[in-house]
C-alpha cells in the first residue's frame, strides 16, 4: 500500500473534472478525482500534473493545495492530497493508467460536474460512495457556501504538519516537514546516530512522500524521524501483534548533545498523532541496541520490545507500541 494518492481537482466554468474507473474484476463503475502516486524524481506538483495529463489528455497548472485528507477506503493509499488545477491545454477525454492498478482497472470515461449545483451528484455518483463527501469539501476550500447536509459525512482532514512544542525541559521545538533543502541536514542526523548508511535517494524519496519530519530548536535541526508504511523485510519473521495496522518509524535520531527524553518524545508523538488520522491501530519502530537514549524514550512512551534483528553491533531491537493512541 503506499502511503499518499496526490490528486487534482480541475476547475472550469464552474465545474470540476472527474474520471469514470472500471473495475475488470467486479465490473464495478465509480467516479474518482485523477491523480497517483509519485514517481522517483517528481514533485507533488508535477505528479498531480502528469497524472492528469495521462487520465484525461488535459495540460494543467497547479494552483495549490486544497485538501489534505484520510482515504476513507484506504485500499490503495491511506491519505489523499489534492490540489487546485486549472486547464491550459488539451480536450478532456478518457485516458490510461499506467501504475500498478492497470491490469485491474480501466478509464471509461470522463465528465465535469457541477459546483454550483451539488443535488444533481448523488444522480451520477451514488449517496454512499467517498467521492461526495470530498467534492463537498473541494466546494468549501474553493469558497462555496459551507452547507454540507448533515447525511454526508465528513472528511477526517489532516491536522496542520507544521506545529510547536515544549521538550522536557520547556525548549521550544518546531517539527514540520522535511524539504528538499533539508536533505543534508537530515543526511547529518540520521548518518551520524544510529542510522549508518543511509543513503541520499532514500532521504529524497521520503521527502517527497511527506514522511519525514524535522524538529528544530532556534531554527537548527535537532533530531529527525521517518514514518511510513509497515513493510520491512527484514523484520519479517517477528510476531509482531499488530501486523497489518500500524505505522512504521524506520529511522529516528537526535543530534549529539540534546536533551533525547525531550525531542525524542516530541517526535515519537508526532507520529503517534498521524497515526491517528491515518487510522493505524499502534506504531512500531527500530532501535539500534546500543542506542540506550531512544531506547529509554520508546519505554517512557509504552512502547514494549517484541524481539530483534541482527547481531552485534548491528542488532536492532524492534519496538510496539500496543496501547490505544
């Protein structure tokens, strides 16, 4: 599964762009906003743009973000970010996926729907299906009256990215995003902990996928942490108790000198936070054995080990959160 759908919404005339998929296996038909996942290389921006252009024939501009949200079905991906786009070239007109759903799914159609007239959605898309509750979101975030009938529900939209803290002892800590300008200040952190060998593509990769986060104190980088989905080879063969439902921490480190019980547990309940609107059920993580300081900050936190990989000095001993986040 991977981690973020980055979607566009196409305005024009009062009317926003959707595609019709088929699904081969079910024969089912619904309406989707374009849009995938990111490839090696791309920008958001550029992804949303390439996707539209490969699912409608439409070259567009992208405005900015509109929403960034929960997928409420969470099959193929677990957040949807969407972006406002506006036409600068090309005729809508049904076009081809190219990713990994291609063999499952087929684009039938396209076809633009009303803003300004919701009550004629349900006729095309259905009452209960996802999509109307975020057409009725994008209606808002562009400035449409906010009167969303109280029978749709609601999108369980992401908190802000960007947020404030106090460590233990009361030093103020920003976490926000990782950027690109970032990548060699996150190199640093993580190279120099116990993360050896990571290598710049990984740290790129992760940035773009919006999974990796930064805490800075007086705008210096003091620790950083990298979350996504749960997959790990090599951890494998552990029992992990919440297989299937929880968020993975692949790396995290402080930098050397700083208070780890007060970063560390600023980071760890960061991602304890967009576990849970992402819906995960516990978190999970790896810790270099010998690293004593996040081992002591993952146990402050109710995170209990579940067994270990590797030997040595390249032992590490992999942790769960099991408590109710």
């Amino acid at each position: 599964m991977r981690h973020t759908r980055f979607q566009g919404a196409v305005v024009q005339e009062d009317s926003i762009l959707l595609v019709r998929h088929l699904a081969k296996q079910t024969g089912n038909r619904y309406w989707v906003i374009p849009g995938g996942g990111i490839e090696p290389g791309e920008s958001e921006i550029e992804c949303v743009a390439r996707e539209i252009q490969e699912e409608t024939g439409l070259d567009v501009r992208v405005e900015r973000l509109l929403l960034d949200c929960r997928n409420p079905r969470g099959r193929f991906y677990r957040r949807h970010k969407t972006y406002l786009c506006t036409r600068v070239g090309g005729d809508a007109s049904p076009g081809f996926e190219p990713e990994e759903e291609a063999s499952n799914f087929e684009i039938t159609d396209v076809g633009w729907f009303p803003l300004g007239r919701p009550e004629t959605w349900t006729d095309r898309i259905g009452e209960r299906d996802w999509v109307l509750p975020l057409l009725w979101e994008i209606r808002r975030a562009i400035g449409y009256a906010n009167d969303r009938p109280t029978n749709v529900e609601p999108l369980d939209l992401l908190c802000p990215e960007s947020r404030t803290a106090r460590a233990a002892d009361g030093t103020r800590v920003r976490i926000r995003p990782a950027t690109p300008e970032d990548s060699a200040s996150v190199l640093t952190l993580l190279d120099g902990g116990p993360n050896p060998g990571v290598t710049e593509p990984a740290i790129d990769h992760e940035i773009r996928a919006r999974t990796l986060w930064l805490a800075e104190t007086r705008r210096r980088p003091v620790g950083a942490i990298t979350a996504g989905d749960e997959h790990d080879d090599r951890s494998d063969g552990l029992r992990w108790r919440c297989a299937g439902t929880a968020l993975h921490v692949r790396r995290m480190a402080i930098a050397s000198g700083e208070p780890a019980a007060g970063v560390g547990a600023l980071l760890l309940a960061h991602v304890e936070r967009q576990a849970r609107i992402l819906r995960y059920g516990a978190v999970r993580l790896r810790v270099n054995a010998a690293d004593e300081g996040t081992r002591s900050v993952c146990e402050s936190r109710g995170y209990r080990p579940v067994g270990s990989i590797g030997s040595g000095v390249d032992t590490l001993v992999c942790y769960e959160r099991k408590s109710r986040l």
